[in-house]
C-alpha cells in the first residue's frame, strides 16, 4: 500500500479538534465533514461522499476541511461547493481530491478542474482555479491553501494550520497530529509560559528562537478550546 495515499486515510482528529486547530466556529467541522439536519432537512456532507457518523476525521477529511476554510474566512457558503466536490472525487478517483497537488498546479490538473466547475455551474466566489490574462491560475484562497501545504508525491502530509504563524506546522505522524514548532508541541511550550517559566528558558531548554516561542504561546491562545 501507497505509505501517503494511506495517510490520507489515517484517522487523526475528532471534530471539535478540527474546529479547533482550525480557527472555525464549534459545530463546522462535523457540517462540512458528515452533514447535519435542521429544521427537519437532511444536509449532506461536502467532504465526505455519504454521511457515515463517523466522530473521527481522518487527515484528508482535515487537509480539506484547511482549504473550505480559506473560503469560509471569504464569506462564501461552503455548501455550495458539494457538486464540485463530489464531481472531482468521481473524475480523479479519489477520495480527497483537495489533497492532491497536482489537481491545482498542473496545466492538466487545472483544465480538470476548471471542466468540473463548469459543469456543476459552480459560482464565480466559489471556483477553485480563475482564468487571468489568458491563463488558468489558482484562486486566491487555493494559493493560500497550496503555500501552507507541503506534498509529499503531490499529496499533502503536513501543514501550517494558521498562514498567522508560519513556524507552527502540523504533521500528523508527529506529536499526536497536534501542532508543533520544530517538533515542540505548541502546547506545552504554552503551558510553560503560563506556569512562569521565562520563555528565554524555554527557547534555550528546546533551541528555538524567542520569535518561535512567542508564535506557539500566540497560537494556543487564538486557538485554545
């Protein structure tokens, strides 16, 4: 078995973690990932293919909820995109097609793209790559999303969960998947500043920089549950 293609698949987060680490509202993660009901109406999920119930979500499901959110901080009502989504999974054959590169860098990877938005009638806010000056180029919260990624084969296996704070990464073999800098779990870093340690001593007890310790104590506390 393909050891990244089964990373996408490994279960790593419940959703509350996902809301979390992500920056989004309590509730959004579980919308997005498996559907929900109000109101009597049943909603079906934009990542998943069918609701499952499942409470974990696994690496994909949390490498594409990171690209939702790049449109969600643009006001854009995600569930629109679930023809998109489900049309892409169909044309790649795969099950996270938002965690593959080369469906967004690749002039092949592109044209894919830009005929499933056409066909689905996707709108203008919602469309994952645009043509400019005669090119088909990513849009804006795609480019985002790919810079705050890094690939392994093209498929995506760590991240920067929040484009505020570059040096905290998530890596989900690492740490438990929780976000770390330079393999130091933000939070701990975090609950040593808050039980009075300098955080001199803290960049020389775990060699980072004063910047890298006052980015993981900012982190936890934008993102602390």
């Amino acid at each position: 078995m393909n050891v990244v293609v089964d990373l996408l698949e490994r279960p790593t987060y419940t959703m509350t973690q996902v809301d979390r680490l992500l920056g989004l509202r309590p509730g959004t993660a579980r919308r997005w990932i498996d559907g929900y009901t109000r109101g009597g109406r049943a909603y079906e999920p934009v990542i998943r293919e069918r609701r499952t119930g499942e409470e974990l979500a696994t690496w994909g499901e949390f490498v594409e909820t990171r690209l939702l959110a790049g449109y969600r901080d643009a006001g854009v009502p995600i569930i629109n995109m679930r023809p998109a989504m489900a049309r892409l999974r169909s044309e790649t054959r795969s099950q996270y097609p938002l965690a593959h590169l080369a469906n967004f860098v690749t002039p092949h990877g592109k044209e894919l793209v830009q005929r499933v938005q056409d066909q689905v009638g996707l709108q203008t806010e919602l469309l994952l790559v645009v043509l400019r000056s005669g090119q088909l180029v990513m849009a804006d919260p795609v480019e985002l999303f790919v810079n705050a990624v890094e690939f392994d084969n093209g498929t995506a296996v760590r991240m920067r969960p929040d484009p505020r704070f570059p040096d905290v990464k998530i890596d989900p073999l690492r740490a438990f998947g929780e976000p770390t800098v330079r393999s130091v779990p933000t939070e701990v870093i975090a609950e040593q500043v808050r039980a009075g340690d300098p955080k001199e001593l803290i960049s020389e007890l775990y060699e980072l920089s004063l910047e890298q310790v006052h980015a993981a104590v900012l982190f936890e506390k934008r993102h602390s549950a």
